[in-house]
C-alpha cells in the first residue's frame, strides 16, 4: 500500500493510498495490518492517526486525527498526541504508547469495531 517517494494523508486503494511518517506497525489475529503515524499538526504538537491496510491494499483510517494538543479518548476516531508505539491485542483492540513530552507516557486502549 501507499508508493516509495510520495508523501500525504490520503487513504485508498493500494497505490493511491498516502503515508507521511509510519512509525510503528503491528498485526492482529485475523491479520489485519495496523499502522501508526505521526502527523506534525504545528511546530511542537504531533497527532498520531492509526491506519489498517486492508488484505486487498486498501488503506483507511480508523483511529486519531489532526485535532488540537491532548490525547482525546471516547468515540473514535479521537485524538492521538505524540504516539509513539502500537500493540495489537484480542482481537479488535490496540493499544498505543503515547509520550507527550509535558504530560508523560501512557498507554491507551482502543476497541476497534468489528
């Protein structure tokens, strides 16, 4: 998924999905592919974005955003400040490192839909 040499946000199929920074991946027990990304929202914030490339290439976002400093929980897709790690659990859930560097490290626990 995604294309060496090009740069973005975007989610779709195969080749014209986007990746910006990748940071961390992991996989589940059913195999889906999960990738976490930095995102510079400023010059001092990161907001993290979690990605699932699907088994036929195509990527989409599932989780984080490009919203304000703080890590948000509740309904997805919420906000991810300065993610540093991903983790694939039971099936359906994740879990995050996130180190802010004014806030310190936690780790956060998302359920995905099924």
């Amino acid at each position: 998924a995604g294309l060496a040499g090009s740069y973005g946000l975007q989610d779709g199929d195969g080749g014209s999905a986007r990746f910006t920074r990748p940071v961390s991946m992991t996989v589940d027990a059913l195999g889906r592919i999960f990738v976490l990304e930095q995102v510079w929202v400023d010059g001092n914030n990161l907001a993290g974005l979690v990605r699932q490339i699907e088994a036929d290439g195509r990527v989409r976002t599932v989780a984080g955003g490009l919203g304000p400093a703080g890590n948000r929980l509740g309904p997805l897709p919420g906000n991810l400040y300065w993610p540093v790690a991903i983790a694939a659990g039971p099936t359906g859930i994740l879990y995050l490192t996130v180190a802010p560097p004014t806030e310190g490290v936690a780790v956060l626990r998302i359920e995905l839909p099924r």
